[in-house]
C-alpha cells in the first residue's frame, strides 16, 4: 500500500519496515523484498494515525507483517514515519480495538491474527449490560480455565517464559501503591502462564478475557491487604512453575483464584451499605 504526498513524492524517503528486528534497526529500513512494490512512505498529512493504522492494517491483511511479529518502540517507530509519538500512540490504541495488535507491559507492541478480537467485544459488553451478572460468571470461567492453565505450564514451560513471571512478580512487589503498574503486571503474569502451554487457542480465549480481568482487579485492588495476598499466591505459582509441578501449579492457582473471589465480594460489599440505604429512604 502507498501513501503519498503529490508535493512529496519525488523528495520522499525510502519505505519503512516496520517489523522489530536487530536487522532492521542495524540496516537501513524497508519493507519491500527484492521486486515488490513500495508499502510505506513517511506520513505527510492531516489524521496521521489513521494513515498509520491504514498502513500497518495492510501490511498485515498482505501478510508482510504476520502474526506474533513485534513493532519497533513507540519512539522508533515515531522517528521512522516522520510523525510525533503521539500519533504512534493513538494509531497503536485503534489497532488494538481493531483487534490486529496487543501491547503487553514491558515487552511491546505485537502482530495478532485477530481471532479474539469477536470475543472480547462479546465479553466487554456481557459486562457493560450487567456488571453484577458478570463478575461472578468471570470467576467461574477462571476456575474451569486457569488451573489448568497452571499444570500445562508447568510441563511445557520454557526458560524465556519463567524469565517472563519473575519480572511480572518482581514489577509487583514493587508496585504495592501503584495501582496501575501492579494490575498490568497481574495480567502480563497470567498471560505468560498463557504463553508457556504453547497452545494459541488457549492464548487467544485469555487475550480475549484480558478487558475483564483488568476491570476485576482494579476493583478489588483497594481491597485491604489484597495485592499483598495477590502476592503470596502468585509466588506460590511461580515456585511450583519453576519446579515443573503440574499439580502443585494447579493447587497453587486454585487457591490464588478463591482468594480473587472472596476479595472480589469483599469489594462489593463494602459498596452495598450505600445501597441499601437509598433503598431504605424510597421504602419510608
């Protein structure tokens, strides 16, 4: 796909290759192969995300970019297409509604086939018509899915993998009073625990829950004491992952996924009193 600038096209510069790579950063860039056609020039005009989705969209749907490809950093890939980082940033936002790209905290910016893209809107708006409804089904959905999880990890775990939940764990410890940094970590942790089973259905259907899960924590995040018994169990999880004990990891994930739950009723309680007394003003 071209995108050009009748003012710019014999002055601009060569196309860009967007894939993350040491070949790429060392290398002058470029996206065509010996004999394709040009895909990219250096954004020139107004609504620049949106040339920059349009781009990366086509690049994907040509499958120069396939999926579990990593984009450059923010700041790269800014400087490579001539546009501000915050363009960068509003172009990855509407490609990750598009469902073409999921950003993970601390690792980047990567390709995904968009599989999930259907189901996580199904579950987001399950949520949005009845909040109350959907808090307990997430729960139950955990319970059949995540255990298992844990114990397929433990088998086929590899060392990246591990790598991956002790700096997930140890961004945590860390982040006790920050809430934001402490709940991406929670979700970078399952999501790697996702990664190790190798299994892309079982990825994608815990991508596709991610909205939900975020949502679950920052309610129960205020929760006292919650993230500091979050904590317990999730090392207790990484203990038994870095053993290779499948049962252990599937007790272990278990007993973290009660404590979710009681946490998660103890955040809906402590909102019902109000409730409950506007209710009993409209009674008398």
């Amino acid at each position: 796909m071209l995108i050009t600038d009748s003012k710019t096209a014999d002055t601009a510069p060569n196309p860009l290759d967007l894939r993350y790579s040491s070949q790429t950063i060392a290398s002058s860039p470029r996206l065509a192969r010996a004999g394709e056609s040009l895909v990219y020039k250096v954004v020139r005009t107004s609504r620049l995300y949106e040339q920059i989705v349009q781009q990366i969209e086509a690049s994907v749907l040509d499958g120069t970019l396939k999926p579990g490809d990593q984009l450059p950093a923010e700041r790269e890939l800014a400087q490579r297409l001539g546009v501000s980082r915050t363009a960068v940033r509003e172009a990855v936002k509407a490609l990750r509604e598009k469902g073409l790209v999921e950003a993970y905290s601390g690792r980047g910016t990567f390709v995904t086939n968009g599989t999930s893209q259907a189901a996580r809107q199904s579950f987001d708006l399950m949520v949005k018509i009845g909040q109350q409804e959907g808090s307990p089904h997430l729960a139950e959905l955990r319970l059949i899915l995540e255990p298992g999880i844990a114990a397929l990890a433990a088998e086929r775990v590899k060392d990246e993998d591990v790598a991956a939940m002790r700096e997930a764990v140890a961004v945590m410890d860390r982040s006790q009073k920050d809430p934001e940094a402490y709940i991406e970590a929670d979700l970078d942790f399952h999501l790697a625990l996702a990664e190790a089973v190798a299994n892309p259905l079982i990825l994608s259907l815990i991508d596709s829950i991610v909205g939900l899960l975020r949502q679950q924590r920052i309610k129960i995040f205020n929760v006292e004491g919650g993230p500091q018994r979050g904590q317990v169990h999730h090392k207790r999880i990484l203990e038994a992952i870095e053993r290779r004990e499948p049962e252990s990891a599937r007790s272990a994930m278990r007993a973290h996924l009660e404590q979710v739950r009681q946490d998660s009723q103890a955040s809906s309680a402590s909102k019902a009193p109000g409730k409950h007394a506007q209710a009993g003003l409209k009674v008398t």
